[in-house]
C-alpha cells in the first residue's frame, strides 16, 4: 500500500476516534480534502525579496494581494498547481502567519537575493513539527536576483548558476532545501507578459548602432536619460526599466540583435536565460511529480497536531500508527536521496548516478519510467552488490542501499 493510501486509511481511523470532537474532526476532514487539491506551493521571503514578481512570473499573472492562490500549470507537467502569495517573512513577521504558512503550505520557494548573509530561520522553522524534521523535503531555495549576483552582466545568470551550485552544499543549507535555483525575476516576469507595444520599443532601441547604445545601458540613470540615441520616449525606456530591470534590457537587446526578432521568440528565449525554466523544472521534479508524498507529509502533520491537541487513551494505536509511517517511508527518503545526487551533496559514478536516479523516480515515478530498458531483478542484484561494495564510501553505500529499496518495491509490486 502507497504511503498516500496508508496516510487516508490513519486519517479515516482518526476521524472515527475523534467523532465527539468538533474542533478535531474538522481539522482531520479538512487534511482528507486535501489530497483531492493541487499541490500547494507557497512563494515566502523577506521583504524586498521579489516575492510577488517571481509568483506572477510563475503564474502569468499579477497578485491582487496578500495570502492570494493562484491555478497554475508550472512546467512540463500538465499538472494544476495551487501557488500562495503570502506577507514579507522577516523579524516583523506575525508567528500566526508563519504557522498559517507552514499548515497550509505543501511545499514551499524561499527567496533570498544573495547567499551571503541570508536568514535562513523560516527553513528552520518549517521544521520545527516532529513529522517535519523527519522528512524535510518540501522546500527550495530561490536566489531570486540572480542578475545582481552577476553584477548585471548579460551572463549574469550563469554566473548566479555557479554561486548556486558552491551555496547548495554549503552545511547550513545542505539539510533544509532540496536545492538552489537562481532566477531573475524581472526579465522571468516580462517574458510571461511580455506585450507588443513593449516589444516593439525593443526593436526599435535594437536598430541603434552597438557603440552609441551600450554606453546608455550601463545604469539605469544613462538609460532613462532625457537624450537617448533613439526615438524612444523617456516615459517608454523609465517603463521597460520597471519591467524588465536593467538586465533585462540588456539581455533583450542582445537576444533581438542575434534573431529573436518576433514577440514569441524574445519572449521564448528571455524564459530561459531568466532561470524560469529552471525553476518551472525543479517545482516539477521535486514537488509535482511527488504531489501525493508531500500531500500525505501535510496530512501527517495534521494528524499530529490533533493528537498531540487532545490526547485521548483511545489514540495510542493512531500515534503508534504515526511513527510506523514516518520510519518506514521510503518516499521520503527517495526525495531526499534524489535532492543529494542532483545537487552534489552525494556522488556516484556518472553512470551509477544516471541509472539512481532513474531508478529513484527523478524522470518519471511510475514502474516503467523508473525501470526502462532494464529488468527487475537485475537491477535488485547490482544495486545489492553496490550496497555492499567496499570500495565506496560509507555514504555511498548507505544511498545505494536507497536505490536498492526502490528497487526491491518494484519486484514486490508495491511500486
């Protein structure tokens, strides 16, 4: 039985203990609808952060305020996902906000603008719950201003790519996300939204020769200056500066001068090279895909909640039940096994690691996605052998022990 069925079964069962408490069933009714919803993503940061810039780039469309979902498809997948704008989490932040975010999130973006120095203690929080601690799989961190990371440069997301790749095995970040992903926000929000008024003033700066353009989009003062080399109001360069950001700009410049020269195909570019895709690819890798795992780690939360609420002698079986879930969830630790080998934390051989995280669901969780070309029992085998192999590292042979786990799931048919 999946852990999704496991967790609706102990939900059910807690129902039935509960009935003469309102309060209670409410709570536990509330976590069984649940599991019919999208997942739910909450967008969290302190203030100036880009909170409310990146989840429209992400849903195509601008909040209209505070604690406000959004339906959204983030990806690849077809999937609906349920995104929450919620207040500025910093030293001000109500504890009633952020435990309002930590129950009614699924999973959870947390934006900095840099590494260096960043307050990390809303991760810490987030695992504050006992059955939090036990699978803290449910958060990424966003460096959402990654052009500033890059000083602005055209390149400068692929500058924040490699800040990200030293910051997600940093120890202090290692054990609260799944990984880093660098995004600029701006341009990631223009390019959703990008209209043909906008893009037509692009194409017009683009016309300007390189050696008298460049030299205006070295700051933004330059640029929103009243002369400008173009016939280009100031009130249409101070409006695309608001849009797309200096970086933006420049970046748009250079796509249009090397053939982006429709609205789709600037607008198809720009997604890209502002890490939106990456990030679209990461909420669907690690959250989407695994909806019913994060869907069940919010319902066990919520069952804990109540009996550690109102505890009742009749409630011994549920919260034995509870830990026996949390022990033996091997979905968990796939999340967290993938999360490693994807960022670094854990090395394999090029090959061990493609045919792990294959075989951990990290390109599709389903029997034939996981197995591919080879056959079950095969795979039992090498990866028991890897297990125990003596020439890895003690971390490597408990990871292959993970990849084993998966696979043995696979040849008893419980995956």
């Amino acid at each position: 039985m999946s852990l999704a069925a496991r967790t609706h079964a102990v939900l059910q069962e807690a129902l039935d203990v509960y009935q003469d408490s309102p309060r209670a069933t409410s709570w536990l009714q509330r976590q069984l609808t649940r599991f019919d919803d999208p997942l739910r993503l909450a967008v969290v940061g302190p203030r100036g952060s880009g909170r409310s810039t990146l989840l429209a780039a992400l849903a195509g469309e601008q909040p209209q305020g505070e604690m406000t979902w959004f339906r959204t498809s983030p990806g690849r997948s077809q999937d609906e996902l349920m995104l929450m704008d919620t207040p500025a989490i910093d030293g001000g932040a109500a504890p009633s906000t952020i435990e309002g975010i930590c129950m009614d999130a699924d999973a959870v973006l947390y934006l900095v603008r840099r590494p260096s120095g960043a307050d990390l203690s809303f991760l810490h929080t987030l695992q504050d719950h006992p059955v939090a601690r036990a699978a803290a799989v449910n958060a990424l961190i966003v460096l959402s201003r990654a052009d500033e990371l890059g000083g602005g440069r055209v390149d400068a997301v692929i500058s924040a790519r490699q800040v990200a790749r030293r910051y997600r095995v940093a120890p202090e970040v290692a054990g609260l996300c799944q990984d880093v992903v660098p995004v600029a926000g701006l341009p990631a929000l223009a390019a959703r939204t990008l209209t043909e008024p906008e893009f037509a003033v692009l194409r017009t700066l683009a016309t300007v020769p390189r050696e008298e353009l460049e030299p205006r989009l070295l700051s933004a003062d330059r640029f929103a200056a009243a002369e400008f080399p173009a016939p280009v109001a100031a009130s249409d360069r101070a409006a695309l500066l608001a849009r797309f950001g200096i970086f933006g700009v420049r970046l748009a410049m250079t796509l249009i001068r090397r053939g982006a020269d429709t609205l789709p195909a600037l607008a198809g570019q720009l997604v890209p090279r502002s890490g939106l895709a990456d990030l679209r690819e990461a909420i669907d890798g690690y959250f989407v895909a695994r909806r019913d795992v994060l869907k069940a780690r919010s319902a066990l939360i919520g069952l804990e909640v109540v009996l550690r609420m109102e505890p009742r002698p009749a409630t011994a079986g549920l919260a034995a039940e509870l830990e026996r879930l949390l022990a033996g969830a091997h979905d968990f630790r796939e999340l967290r096994l993938v999360a490693a080998l994807q960022t670094g934390r854990t090395s394999f051989s090029a090959e061990l690691k493609a045919e792990a995280l294959r075989l951990l669901g990290a390109g599709g969780t389903s029997r034939a996605a996981r197995l591919g070309p080879d056959q079950v029992l095969p795979a039992v085998r090498r990866w028991r052998d890897q297990a125990e192999n003596p020439e890895l590292s003690a971390g490597e042979r408990r990871a292959a022990a993970v990849v084993l786990r998966s696979c043995e799931a696979m040849a008893n048919g419980t995956i």
